[in-house]
C-alpha cells in the first residue's frame, strides 16, 4: 500500500510517510461474549510508536454486527472519574457497512473505515494501542469462535518537529 500524506494538525507535528499495520489475534483478542452496550477492552502491543496518527481501522467478524472501535491513551480505558478518563476516539459501524466474505466455506464479514486522521497518544510509553470493542447490536457477539474479531489498525508514527 502506498502511504498516504502526512496532513499536519499544527506546526510541530507532522506524520512520518511511513504506513504500519497492527494486528489483534483472534484467539487471545476480543474472545468473550459482548452484549448489546457493553464493551471487550484489549490492549496490543507493538506500536512503532507511541504517538500515532490512525489512517483506517479494519475489522473481520463471523458474524455481522453493528460495533464501536474505541482508542484509549490508557490501559485503565474508560473510568468514572472524567478527569481520568482515557478516551481519545472511535470508528463506528453499522451491521450494513459489513461485506460478506466467504473464505472456504466460512462466512465472515469485513469492515473497513477508509481514510481516517485520528491521533493516538500512548500515554503510558509502553508501545501499545488500548482498543475496545463496543457491541451495539441487539443480537450481541457470541463468545469463542462464533463471534471471532481480528481488528487491524493502519497507522502512522508521529515525528515531534
């Protein structure tokens, strides 16, 4: 994939050019079972990182779903307290934005953001992106193999100018 151009936010930040990709396991990440409102935090590691510019947000499913992906700059994601909060940004999807994939005879679906611009701050410098997963589906996700997620995040590191 070609990488895209760096848009700058302001004067002292700017995209490096350089395009990665991070990818959840899906049978370590987002395994349980997710009611309709409810949500499966997963922090992974790996960031190149850890201020990061995401350039689209990927998602696989079994089973198609209308789902919130949600960034935290923490691993305590979200809390209570509102001061505390780590909460920096979401992709939203609804059941009709899955297209239908059939990989050997097993369905799944595939959810793609397209472009995106949403800064990523790692505020604990521990190289990891903190994702949730947000059910907003009246079926709910079904735990195990049945309700499968790999989410793949592009992204760019941040240069500080």
């Amino acid at each position: 994939m070609c990488p895209q151009e760096a848009n700058r936010s302001d004067s002292s930040r700017a995209a490096t050019g350089r395009l990665y990709y991070l990818r959840s396991d899906k049978d370590t990440h987002f395994t349980g079972a997710v009611a309709n409102g409810n949500t499966e935090n997963e922090t992974i590691t790996g960031l190149e990182s850890d201020k990061i510019m995401i350039r689209r947000v990927i998602v696989e499913a079994i089973e198609n779903r209308a789902l919130t992906i949600a960034f935290f700059a923490a691993s305590t994601f979200q809390t209570v307290d509102l001061d505390s909060d780590a909460y920096l940004g979401e992709v939203q999807f609804v059941a009709a934005d899955g297209v239908r994939m059939n990989a050997a005879g097993f369905p799944q679906y595939v959810y793609d953001s397209g472009a995106l611009e949403l800064p990523y701050i790692d505020a604990e410098a521990r190289g990891q992106l903190n994702v949730a997963y947000v059910c907003r589906d009246a079926a709910g996700k079904a735990a195990g193999a049945a309700g499968n997620v790999v989410v793949t995040i592009g992204y760019e590191p941040v240069r500080e100018d």
